[in-house]
C-alpha cells in the first residue's frame, strides 16, 4: 500500500568529469616598502557601513524601545494576573467542594 518513493539522480553515478585548472600566478606591482605604508591606511578604513543617531532618529528609538518594554510588561502583568485568578478560582471551589461532602457526611 504505501512504497517509498526513490530519487532519481539525473547525474550518472561514477562517472566524473575532472574540471581544467589553470596556474594562478601571483605578481607584485609595487615593492615591499610601498605596499607596508598603503596598508595602514586601508586597514582604519571599515567595511561596514557607520550608523550615524541623529538626535530624532535617538529619540524615536528610545520611544519604541519604552514603547516595547511598557507591552511586554502589560503582557507578562496579564498573563499573572490570569493565573492568579485562575488559582483564587480554583482554591475557592475546592473549599466549597470539601464543606458539601464534609456536610453531607455529617447528614447520614
């Protein structure tokens, strides 16, 4: 009723074709002395684009970051505040279950 599904390989198995590799030659254009002093410089540079804060733009992210921390909180707030009922809820029926079956046992 149920068979697996084979995978069919559109490469053959076992035959492999040997990519041609050409020499790579390594050539220096400028000497030893000038390639130490140009690094320097090149090196401080970053390639990572800088963020720049404008004081607007500093702004608007501490308000969507407090924005962020006062829902998160009310959230968490909401959540305890459910269980919390949920167990005042719980607990008190418990009671009230326990005094019916403590009273109906002194009934008999």
């Amino acid at each position: 009723m149920l068979r697996p599904k084979i995978p069919t390989n559109p490469a053959p198995m076992g035959v492999t074709i040997p990519l041609p590799v050409e020499p790579n030659a390594v050539v220096q254009h400028a000497p030893a002395a000038a390639a130490a002093q140009t690094s320097a410089p090149v090196a401080a540079v970053s390639s990572r684009p800088v963020v720049q804060l404008t004081p607007g733009a500093l702004v608007a992210l501490v308000g969507g970051g407090t924005a962020v921390v006062l829902v998160v909180g009310t959230v968490l707030v909401s959540l305890l505040l459910a269980v919390a009922v949920t167990a005042a809820s719980v607990a008190v029926c418990a009671v009230v279950l326990r005094s019916m079956l403590n009273g109906q046992h002194k009934h008999r």
